[in-house]
C-alpha cells in the first residue's frame, strides 16, 4: 500500500503530469488536444502520460488511430481534489 502512495504522489509531484492529471478531469483527451491545452509539446505530454500511466492515475481507450485518456477512475479525481484543495489553503504556523 504505502509503495503504490508513494508513485501516486511522486507522479502527481510534477508540474506538467499535475497539470495533465486537472486537464483530464474535465474528460478524456488525446495527447495533441492536452499539448495545445496545455502549451508544451506532444513529446512531453507522451513522457509524463507514460509515467501517469505506470502510476495507474490515468487509462488509455484507442479509437482507431487516436488513443485517448482518462482518469483511471473516481478515486483520483478526488485525490487531485483533495490536493488542491490543500495548495489552496493558507499554510498554518508550527506551534
């Protein structure tokens, strides 16, 4: 379990693979359609997918020559939720 947690959060610990992660909450997409999104090029959305995919936070349906992808399930929209629900919170002092 604690394994599995840590590459859920290692792979949501980067920038562009966080920024994918809330752009495929809105729904599937393919990786040309999250470049454009996104503003980076195609061969860096494929590395981070990849790497989003080893993790099990997103799946891939192919519909011909398109692929396609999605949140693997429920469960990680929340986490990304919950995530930037936390970001938006002032940080509290020690006590």
């Amino acid at each position: 379990m604690i394994p599995r947690a840590v590459m859920a959060l290692q792979a949501m610990g980067y920038e562009h693979r966080l920024n994918i992660l809330i752009a495929l909450r809105d729904g599937e997409s393919t990786p040309d359609d999250l470049s454009r999104r996104l503003d980076v090029d195609t061969t860096v959305i494929g590395h981070h997918i990849r790497y989003l995919r080893d993790a099990a936070l997103v799946s891939r349906r192919r519909d011909g020559r398109n692929v396609y992808y999605r949140l693997r399930d429920p469960t990680v929209d929340r986490l990304i939720a919950e995530v930037l629900h936390y970001a938006s919170q002032p940080p509290r002092p020690l006590p």
